[in-house]
C-alpha cells in the first residue's frame, strides 16, 4: 500500500528535498563551449592494474603495433567486475611497466604505454545490429567487452551495476535515472554532451531501458543547465511524436549541490534514502550518468569501444578553457599545454571538480575514465585555504552534510584517533562531498580529514578481519587439542580399566590356583608350577602388550602433536605463529600497538599523511584471553622489525 | 623495489597541494565575530545614553583584560598571537560583559571577573570552542557569587539623559577611585521614578520584585506600562536588542528557529506560570523587557561553542534555558536569573547533544520500489 503511494508519487513528479547540500555559484562559464576533439598526444598512458584482477592478462606485448579499439587486456574471467583496456588509438607498444597514475598521492601502477604513430587506424567496428532484438545478457556482455565504466566519476563498472540490478531486484518494479545533475561548479562536459549529443544519448536510453525493463525512466538534470533541458525536451518530445515511445520523464531538479551523488539523487527523486551498506542497484534503482548511456550506445550501436571521453578544462591560469573530447591516456600535462597554461607559483592542478578533485602532485598522469574535468585554478579564482582555526561548534557543517552527519563531531573524535567512536558516529557514511568544509567559518580541512579516516578505517577493519580469521583458526585448534586430550585420556582410562581387570582377573586366577598373590614371587616360583608358571607368563605378557601399546599411544599422541606443530604455520599466513599459548607472554604486550602488523602491510600512509601514531588506538579486545592471544599475534611478527630498525638509524647517524 | 612510488615531497616544490573542496564559502569566524560585535554597538550606545558612562569604562577594562589574557593563553599554549585574536572573540565577550555587570563595578573587580572568564572559563579548557560555559555569563556570576553587596551596590536605575549625571568623570571617580557608588545611584533612582521613589525599594525593578517577594509582598505592586516614561529605557534598549538581533539573522549569523522557540517558551512558560503561581511570576512582556532576558535571547544563548550542536539540540536547549530563566526568577533568590539559566543549560548542552542524536542517512529505509 505504502509502496504503491510512493510509486504513485514518483511518477507523480514528487520531488523530494535531501537533507543539508549546498547552493553553489555555478562558475559553469564553459557551457557554451562547444566539444572540440583535442589533437593526439604523443604518449598514451593506459592504466591496466585495476581492469587485470589476479588472474587478468596482458595481450600484448612490448613492440607490438595495435590499432585503436584493440582490446589490449583479458581481465580475470571470475570476476565480473573488471573490464578490458582498449587501445584508444594506433602506435605501438612502448612498455608495459608502472607509471604514475592519476590519484592525490602521485600513487604509481601497472601501464600500457603506447606511442602513437599519428595514423589513427581503427580495428573494423563491431555495431550489434538490430540490437532491440538481442537478449539483455548480450547487451550486457558487449558492455563489459567495451570497457564501459561509470564516467560519473566513481568508475563503477557499468555492466556489474546492470547484471546486479537485473539479478538481484525484483523484476514488478525497476527504475531507471539518468544522471544529469552534474552539481559540481565549473564542470560542464555532461552538460555539453547532452546538448550536442541528445539524439545519441536517447539511444542509450533506449538501449539500457531494453536490458532493465524499467518501469520509470528518470532523467534527472539541474534547472541551471537550461538549454540542456529545452534540447532534452525537444529531442523527447520528437521522439514521442514520431516513433510514439515515451523514452521518460525529465525531472528538472532545483539546483544543489551534491545532488549528483547517486544517493542524494534517488532521495530528490524517489524520497528513498538508500543507506550507504546498501547497493542502490540491488533495490532495482539504476543510476546512470549521461556519459555512461553516450558511451554505451557507442558501443552497442556503433560499435566502438570505450576509448575517449569529454573533459571540462577550466581555470583562470589557462589562457583557454573549454570541453573536449580526449583519448584515455591522454597526459594531463598534454591538456594543460594545449589550453595554454600559465603556471603561477605553486599552481595547483585540480582533477575533477573543485569540490571533490584533488591536486596533482605531478602532472605527468594519463586521463582516465573517472575523471571529468581539470583545473589549473590562480590564486584568486579559487582562493587557496587560509589558517584553520579552532572549531567554534557553529553547527553549520552539521546543517550541510548531506549523509546526516554531524561532522565537527566526526572531526574532533578523528583528530583525537579515537577511530571506534568516530565509525559509530557513521564515518562510513560520510562520502567526502566537502559540503562541511565549505562552509566551516574556522576553515578546517573537515573533508580531509574524513578521507584521512577512511584509510584508518580502511586499515582497522583489514586488522579485524585478519584478527578474526586468526581468532577463528586459534579455538578450531583449541578445540582439536581438547578433542585429542579428551581422546587420549579416554584411551588412558580404558587401558588402566583393563590393565586392573586384568591383573584381578589374573590374581583371581592365581588365587584360585597359587595362594601367593604377588606375581614376582609367583614368578620365582615357576620351576615348581609349571601352570602357575606359565599363567604368570600369559599375564606378564599381556601387562607389557598393555604397557607397549600406552607407550605406542603416547609416542603416537605426542608424534601427532609434534606433527601438528610445524603444520599450523602451513595452514596460516607465515606471519602469525599460532602456538603463542606456549611462548611466554611478551614483556611489551601493553604497548603492542607501536609495533602493530598493520604498519608492515600499508606503507602508503605516509604518503596520504597518515602519521602511524595515528594508529595507535587500534583497538583490539584486550580482555578475553583470545584476546591476548591475538593481541601477540599481531605484536609478535612485528618483533624482529624493531631491531632492524633501529640498527637502520644507527647506520644512518654514522654516515652523517 | 618492484612497485616504485613517488613520493610527493620532491613535486610540491613544483605544485600546489591543497586538501578538496577548493572552494569556501567566504564566512570565517573573524567576521562572524565582527559582525556580531557591530550587532551590538546600537544597544551598547543606548546602554551609555540610559546608564551612563560607566559601561564604556566597564568595556575598556574588559577589552584590555581580555586582551592580555589572550595573549597570554596563546603564548603559552605557543600559538601565535596573532592568529588568536583575530578571531575577535574576546571582542563579544567584553562587549557582553560590558552590557551585563553593573556600570559602576569597581575597576578590581572588573579585571578578575574578566581574568576568570578569559583564562579560566574559556582557554583552560582549550580555548575559543572548546569551553563548556558562556565566559561573558561565567564572569558575571563569578562578580554575582563572589561579591553580592557590590553588584547590589553598584546597578544603577535606567534614566532619561543619565549621560549627564553619570558622566565619565563621576563614574571614573567611582570605578577606580573607590569613591561610593550609592550617591549616584541614588540620583539616577530618583531621575527615573521622580514620583514613586519609595514604592521600589532596589535599583532595577528586578531587584525591588525580589525584595517584594523575599517579604512575601504582591509582587505585581506596581503596574508597568513601558510607553510610560519611567519604564521606556527597557522598551527602548529591548528593541535595540532586538535590532541587532535582525543582523545577526539577516547575516545567518544565529540560527533564527532557535530564537522563536525562546521567545514562544518564554511566554508560554510565564503565562503558565502566571495561571498557577501569579504572584511570584511576571507576565511575558516584563520577562522579555526586564532583566537580560532580549540580550540572551540574540546574544548568548545563541553563541555556537556554548550550545547543543544540531538544529533540533538548539531548540532543545533554548527550551530548556527559557523555562529556567522563568522558574529561577519566579524562586531563585538572585535578582536575575539569566545568567545562572544559561550556565546550567550550557552544562546540560553535552546531554542534549547526546539525547537528540540524528538519525542516520537511511536509517528509515525501508524495501521498497
Ligand atoms: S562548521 Fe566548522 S566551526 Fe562550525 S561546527 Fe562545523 S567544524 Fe565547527
Ligand atoms: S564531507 Fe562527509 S561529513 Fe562533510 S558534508 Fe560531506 S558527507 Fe558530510
């Protein structure tokens, strides 16, 4: 009942208001630029480490000469979510090694680098011809095939979001959005693209309506992008009079930002919010960007794969700004010089929206599929951050967060590494929009410090897995040791059961037959009874049978202890030894979070600025003595490191 | 190394590295403080015509303590100074000082009310935002506990042209010459009410409603009308609150739900009160008129670091802060009673805080379309 009352609302045009969000000055003084092709580069940069997956492969090799379209990786065939890399134009293998890759700590990883030759050749395309009649799974498949990844900026893979949708929610009611919104100042690629290319992106539309079988179609756009809107409508409006389909509903959202983040959206749409533990697509709501649908309805209906995508260049320290269309792999540096940089002391290369895009530590980064937009602002155009300040509990960051959250809270439980409280106050929530540090009066790097966090987070909820994995394997062997006790002493009570029948029983039987009762005196006396004597044999015999086969039982209890020994570093991670029980406690366990494992397994800290005395609060569960146990395991492989070290600084003092 | 990484060390040097979002929104603290130091000269003003000098003697030495104080905080917390002051906070706080302490307060006492307010209720406790109660009501009460027979000494009567008796000389003489206050008070008590000097017997009408009350008098013994010349310095600087109020809210500055809800509580909590218990609570407009009731209601209750953190913990706490100033005037045995009503909200500030927790984003969510 309730569920039909929303729907019937959605349809309706309801649109809901989501809580907090900023109105922003637009600075979108590029939307009247029209998409220009940018010329090729003499370098193309594709990343490859995260479309191979562990069991992906490289298909080219160094030398090799591809021509655009080429598909270049097989990506792990278990895991759906990866998709190929595609050459994104002709040339010829350079090399196949790390680069630096495009991402706020100058972070490097596996690339194909291709020279191009200037010729351009494509490989034939491959259009799926009358595609209305294709099953959805080929679709989807070409999708994946294509490389097609959300160019929203998340990246998420495309054909992973729709096979969850379609597999996953019920098939009664599934919604469609096209994203649209585009809310971070300065950007408008998205806004150009559905300008220029409306007809195209209807095509996608219809293309994505066929794999889900929506029952609403949305697109969703920002009543700031008023051509976009009158050349959406006309273009719906044509079609709806010429083919008599209703390709969907367009949704004019009042302008706020971050309305473009999925969740915010499907709130302003449906007044659902989705948690953030919560595929949206498993709840059959799909969003889609509007570059997504363009580039998927180039690959199903022309044929091409994934291989260039529109950009927003803009900023006050470019003699040019506008929108173009670059190859993937394009260097930054290369965008930069064609819009005529002139760099300022210390001018600061944004990728992606001033809101959400962070600054380049080098220049020299492939243009990859996430990123939308690149800014090489002055100093007055995006004022740099002054001094921070103490927090004066204004509340306003808490009035603009989006995720419901109260971040000046957040941000002072974080500050002080209090990292168990900050995660019940909804840390994970938080998806970085800046909307808190905008408007903090006290200009503290409230967002910052979130994305700092998370990696905190990132690090602790590894730390609790592994702890757990460890705590698991630790009582399954407990309980095998209990068990074998438990054997062991069965056997032994057993034995000792039959060991004193036996002995009664042979005493009986030399009671009844030789009044003396100890068998060492009964044995002195077996030249004269020779029954007697060889009864007391019999026995004799039987008590060290007896004796033999406890002896073999122990021998065999301890061999499978032994055994059992060296095999547990087998069947662990060789880190965590698990037969601490028996060492003795380490003198240093109230300190075991300065030596922690974690360190050993993320050294990018540093590079994001995490000081590793930040990790220090840990927290690990220090009462129970599983506890303590794990508490060494993870305090123990961290041992031998201190005095390498230390001996590392001592060599470096003595250079000096 | 098979996975080499670049450091960002070496590239800074070439390019800016800053945190996202590039963008701000322009509003610092500074300003804030500056604006709500400007909402409050027009009452500052009007404060001198009606009381006289005193109050600017009063705000200088404030400032001045204030001033030292600060910098004293920050030297030895090794921040810079600078950057200490130029948040302007202690500006709020010695004007609001200014505005509360009786006009003639001896200069000594002044300098440790404000010593304590600086140094002990706001940096000991780590500085601007980091303080539990109000410094400005903090020091006040400080002056109201440690010192009774001054404050009761030293208030003076709102009066027509009081400029002009308590002239900066005359109130110089008696803030740091030690000369007797009662003089004076007395001359600007008859300068206000020249025809029923008798029937008040303190210097505020708060003041004499206490004494009315203490003796289990009516206290509705006089019938107030604030068009009336004698009472009309209150209208005059409630509406000069008032105005500097509108900034402040016109600048988004305070967060104008909450001072709704305060003025909604406050009459609704005195005209209860008025039905039940009416001879020892005041009706709705001498709650707002008398006492420091309007300057709370901009001022105080709605400084950020003091308060509730979200929107619904604000109005809980302006709630909670109007229902105290009513019922501590109505039984308390201080004349006023806002400054004891704000600290005690702002101590319940931290449960509050935890009481109206927020939801989280989808905890209402349920399976649905
Ligand atoms: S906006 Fe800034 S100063 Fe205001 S409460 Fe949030 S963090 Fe504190
Ligand atoms: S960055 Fe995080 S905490 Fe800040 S407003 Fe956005 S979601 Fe809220």
């Amino acid at each position: 009942m309730e569920l039909d009352k929303q729907r019937h609302k959605i349809s309706a045009g309801k649109i809901w208001k989501f809580f907090g969000g900023l109105k922003l000055n637009d600075l979108k003084n590029t939307s009247a630029d029209r998409i220009l092709d940018l010329k090729l580069p003499n370098l193309i940069t594709l990343p490859i480490d995260r479309h191979l997956g562990t069991g992906g492969q490289v298909l080219v090799t160094v030398g090799e000469r591809v021509k655009r379209g080429q598909q270049l990786t097989a990506p792990d065939s278990q895991n759906s979510n990866l998709v190929p890399v595609h050459a994104s134009t002709s040339g010829t293998i350079m090399s196949i090694a790390p680069q630096v890759l495009p991402h706020p700590s100058g972070f490097s990883g596996e690339c194909i680098s291709i020279r191009p030759d200037g010729l351009d050749e494509s490989i034939e395309p491959k259009p799926l011809s009358r595609w209305e009649s294709l099953d959805p799974q080929v679709l989807i498949a070409r999708i994946r095939e294509f490389g097609i990844e959300g160019l929203g900026g998340a990246q998420f893979p495309t054909a992973a979001k729709l096979q969850s949708a379609l597999s996953e929610s019920s098939p009664d009611y599934r919604l469609l959005i096209i994203n649209g919104c585009e809310c971070e100042p300065m950007v408008t690629c998205d806004d150009r693209l559905i300008q220029e290319k409306t007809s195209d992106l209807l095509q996608g539309i219809r293309i994505l309506k066929k794999i889900l079988n929506p029952s609403e179609v949305l697109i969703a756009i920002e009543d700031n992008k008023t051509e976009a809107i009158d050349s959406l409508r006309a273009a719906i409006n044509n079609m709806r009079s010429s083919t008599g389909e209703c390709i969907g509903t367009l949704r004019v959202l009042p302008t706020k930002y971050p309305q473009g983040a999925a969740r915010n959206l499907i709130k302003a749409l449906t007044g659902i919010e989705v948690p953030y533990n919560v595929h949206t697509s498993k709840l059959g709501i799909v969003v889609q960007n509007v570059a997504t649908v363009y580039a998927i309805k180039q690959a199903v209906v022309d044929g091409l794969p994934l291989d260039s995508r529109v950009i927003t260049v803009a900023g006050d320290s470019l003699k040019l700004n506008g929108n173009i269309r670059v190859r993937l792999g394009t260097s930054v540096r290369f965008v930069l010089n064609n819009f005529k940089l002139k760099p300022e002391f210390h001018q600061r290369i944004i990728l992606g929206g001033p809101m959400m895009g962070f600054t380049l530590p080098t220049i020299d980064v492939p243009i990859t599929k996430s990123v939308n937009c690149v800014i090489a602002p002055n100093s007055s155009d995006l004022p740099p951050r002054n001094n921070q300040h103490n927090c004066i509990r204004c509340g306003r960051c808490a009035r603009v967060c989006p995720s419901r959250l109260v971040p000046y809270q957040l941000y002072a439980l974080s500050k002080a590494s209090n990292h168990a409280k900050a995660r019940q106050c909804g840390i994970a929530d938080c998806n970085e929009c800046g909307c808190c540090a905008f408007i903090c009066p006290s200009e503290l790097d409230l967002t910052a410090q979130f994305r700092r966090e998370h990696a905190i987070q990132k690090v602790i909820n590894e730390l609790e897995q592994r702890n757990a994995v460890a705590k698991e394997r630790m009582a399954a062997h407990e309980a095998r040791v209990r068990l074998e006790e438990e054997k062991k002493a069965a056997k032994r009570a057993a034995a000792l059961a039959r060991i004193n029948r036996q002995k009664s029983e042979s005493t009986d039987s030399d009671k009844q037959q030789d009044p003396v009762q100890n068998p060492q005196e009964a044995a002195s006396r077996q030249v004269s009874g020779g029954r007697s004597a060889q009864a007391q044999e019999q026995t004799e015999l039987k008590i060290s049978r007896i004796i033999k086969a406890k002896e073999a039982d122990a021998a065999e209890s301890m061999a499978a202890e032994a055994a059992e020994q060296p095999a547990q570093p087998e069947q662990s991670t060789p880190t965590l030894p698990y037969n601490l029980k028996r060492t003795a406690a380490p003198k240093h366990v109230p300190e075991y979070h300065k030596w922690t494992a974690p360190l050993k397994h993320v050294p990018d800290l540093t590079l994001v600025g995490i000081e590793h005395s930040e990790l220090k609060s840990v927290e690990l569960p220090t009462k129970t003595p599983e506890a303590l146990l794990s508490t060494r395991e993870s305090s123990e492989p961290a041992k031998p490191r201190l005095p390498e070290a230390l001996k590392k600084n001592s060599t470096l003092k003595h250079k000096r | 190394m098979s996975n080499p990484k670049i450091t960002t060390g070496s590239s800074r040097q070439l390019l800016g590295i800053s945190p996202a979002p590039h963008l701000h929104s322009g509003l610092k603290t500074g300003t804030i403080m500056l604006i709500t130091s400007a909402a409050l000269l027009p009452a500052w003003f009007l404060t001198m015509y009606y009381y006289g000098f005193g109050c600017l003697w009063q705000f200088l030495i404030c400032a001045g303590t204030a001033l030292v104080c600060e910098s004293t905080a920050a030297l030895l917390r090794s921040r810079s100074i600078f950057d200490n002051l130029l948040d302007y906070s202690f500006l709020v706080t010695a004007l609001i000082l200014s505005l509360t302490i009786p006009p003639l307060t001896p200069w000594y006492l002044t300098v440790s009310l404000t010593v304590f307010a600086i140094l002990f209720v706001k940096q000991m406790f780590g500085g601007l935002g980091m303080n539990i109660f109000n410094p400005a009501m903090a020091g006040f009460v400080f002056l109201l506990i440690s010192a009774p027979s001054v404050v009761f000494n030293t208030v003076l009567t709102p009066s027509d042209g009081a400029y002009q008796t308590a002239t900066l000389d005359a109130t110089y003489e008696i803030i740091f010459k030690e000369n007797s206050p009662l003089p004076l008070q007395e001359t600007l008590k008859e300068l206000s009410y020249p025809s029923h000097v008798d029937e008040i017997s303190g210097a505020t009408f708060l003041e004499s409603l206490k004494t009315a009350r203490k003796a289990g008098g009516d206290n509705t013994l006089v019938h107030v009308d604030f068009i009336e010349s004698n009472y009309s310095p209150y209208l005059y600087l409630a509406l000069a609150y008032a105005f500097g109020g509108l900034v402040l809210m016109g600048f988004r500055i305070i967060f104008k739900r909450m001072v709704l809800v305060f003025a909604l509580s406050i009459i609704v909590f005195s005209s209860l009160g008025k039905l039940y218990f009416s001879d020892v609570v005041m009706p709705p407009l001498q709650q707002f008129l008398f006492g420091g009731t309007m300057i709370a209601m901009f001022f105080i209750i709605t400084d950020p670091v003091t308060n509730a953190g979200t929107a619904k913990g604000r109005i809980t706490f302006s709630i909670l802060c109007a229902f105290l100033i009513v019922l501590i005037r109505a039984f308390g045995s201080y004349s006023d009673s806002v400054a004891f009503a704000v600290m005690l909200s702002n101590a319940a500030a931290p449960l509050i805080d935890v009481l109206t927790r927020r939801r989280s984003f989808g905890s209402r969510f349920k399976r649905e379309g």
